[in-house]
C-alpha cells in the first residue's frame, strides 16, 4: 500500500487538493491556486481556520503564498519558500504578488509612515523579508506596499550570509514560538531555516524533514564541525565549535548556545531516551 504524502507538505484534504497531487491522492475537487503574498511583517499559518488554533508555521513579509480556497476570512494554501500547508488569515495576504527588489538585512527593520525615525512604527519586518523598494528620501527608502524603512536595513535579492551559524548567533535571546520564523519569535527549526536561507542553502521547514534533506550524512558521535545540523527527536540546532550548540529551545525559551551534551541529557530525560538522531554536515 502506497504511503501517503507528507499532509505538512502536500496540500490536500477529502474535499479539496491542490492540482499537483491529482493522481497521487483522492479529493472531490482539484485546483490550481491563486497566487498571494504575505502583506505584514509575520503572518501566521494555523492547523485551522481558527484565530486561537496552533501555529504551525509562518510567513515573512513578500513571501510568496499558494492559495487553494478563500473562506470566513481565511485562505487554505501553502508557502512558496518550503511548500508548508496551513491556512491564512486573508487580511495579511495580498494580490497579486509584487516583485521584490530588496531583502531585508537587519535582523529587524521598522516600517514608518513617512521618512521620519519619530513617527509611530506601523510594522516590524525580519531577515530575510522580501520588500520592493520605489523611492528613497535621505536615510530611508519607500516600500511599495506603502511606509518607510531604513536604506540601512536592506540587503541586495542575492547578499549571501556565507556562515549559518553566524547568522543563527544573532538571534541570540529571541523568544522560542512555536511555527515561528522571525526575530520576534523562533522555533529550532525556524532557526535553521532562516540561518540557511542566508546562506543560499534550501531548506525544509521541520526538523524530521530537515535531517534527510540538508548537507551529507556525518558520524553521530562526532568529532563535530562548525555549522553541523544536529537533530534529535523534535528539535535541531547547530554546532557553534566541537562541543556547543545553537538552538531555539523551549527549556531557556529563547535562542540560546549550550553544550551538546546537556542538551543530549535534556533530550534523552523528555524522548525515552532518545538522543542525536542524525548529523548532517553542510558545505566542507
């Protein structure tokens, strides 16, 4: 009997699927899908239709949405960046998507009404944010969508951050979210994927996905490298040196860096005693 296809990845329920998986699955009715964009600075993706429901993942301003039925104010459709299915709230959404010009480079950027670091913020973009630039005045740059943020804050479509886990270090101190992905609220293998994306290197959005995916397999015990994706039963991270980890945990409830080992004991007392389930070495 023929698996099923991952539902996190796959967009398909009885009623409804996304065109792609006609043949693969059974649904009553088969769409292509609009296509949309995220329009805020985060917007959540939640299991269901559902204000007070799970956040299972998120998207980041400009990042590009597939959306397969609009209802009650909600769209059902999954992420451009890494296929995750979830549904929307429509009012965070727009279309059709605008080419983006700019990324975001600062770990966080303020969006202003005018050129004006005095007014009343309206937003807060993250790295990795996508923005079509239309003007600048002085210091600050105008976003099409509407608002200010600071030239200094973007980065050019293509700036490649070459070391993950430098990247991964500056979300030190980053509150642990649940399906979060920016520099408000991250979750571990948020923090991989927003780490690698800098890097130019694709990545899958959860850990289980991420330690058949990325880089090539290295020994379980070691010696470990800078840069190293470490997994374990329902969390990642990333080695710092041979003996520390970086990792957004819900036991600190931040990004934090730890030894290895401790997080090893810490994984073991919560998984049956279950430990590293894979290394995964990424670049040299």
């Amino acid at each position: 009997m023929a698996v099923p296809p991952d539902p996190n990845i796959n967009a398909y329920r009885p009623d409804l699927a996304a065109a792609a998986l006609r043949g693969v699955v059974e649904a009553a009715r088969f769409v292509e899908g609009d296509r949309f964009q995220a329009a805020r600075g985060t917007v959540p993706l939640r299991e269901r239709p559902d204000a007070d429901s799970r956040q299972v993942s998120e998207l980041l301003m400009g990042e590009g949405f597939l959306v397969y039925e609009q209802a009650a104010g909600w769209a059902w459709g999954q992420s451009t960046v890494d296929d995750y299915v979830g549904y929307a709230p429509l009012d965070r959404l727009s279309a059709p998507p605008v080419a983006a010009t700019h990324r975001i480079g600062a770990l966080r950027a303020l969006v202003f009404p005018a050129a004006d670091l005095k007014t009343p913020p309206l937003d807060s973009f993250s790295l990795g944010s996508r923005v079509a630039i239309v003007g600048e005045e002085g210091r600050y740059s105008r976003l099409a969508a509407g608002g200010w943020v600071a030239t200094v804050a973007l980065a050019a479509l293509d700036a490649v951050a070459a070391d993950p886990v430098a990247t991964a270090l500056r979300f030190l101190g980053v509150p642990y979210l649940w399906g979060g992905r920016s520099a408000l609220g991250i979750d571990c293998s948020g923090l991989v994927q927003v780490a690698l994306a800098e890097a130019g290197i694709r990545c899958p959005r959860d850990s289980y996905m991420q330690e058949e995916a990325v880089g090539a397999v290295a020994p379980l015990d070691g010696p470990y490298r800078r840069g190293d994706l470490v997994t374990f039963p329902g969390h990642c991270g990333l080695m710092v040196d041979e003996t520390n980890l970086v990792h957004a945990n819900a036991t600190e409830m931040w990004v934090s860096v730890d030894p290895l080992a401790r997080v090893v004991e810490i994984v073991r007392g919560q998984s049956d005693g279950r430990g590293i389930t894979a290394v995964r070495r990424i670049g040299g």
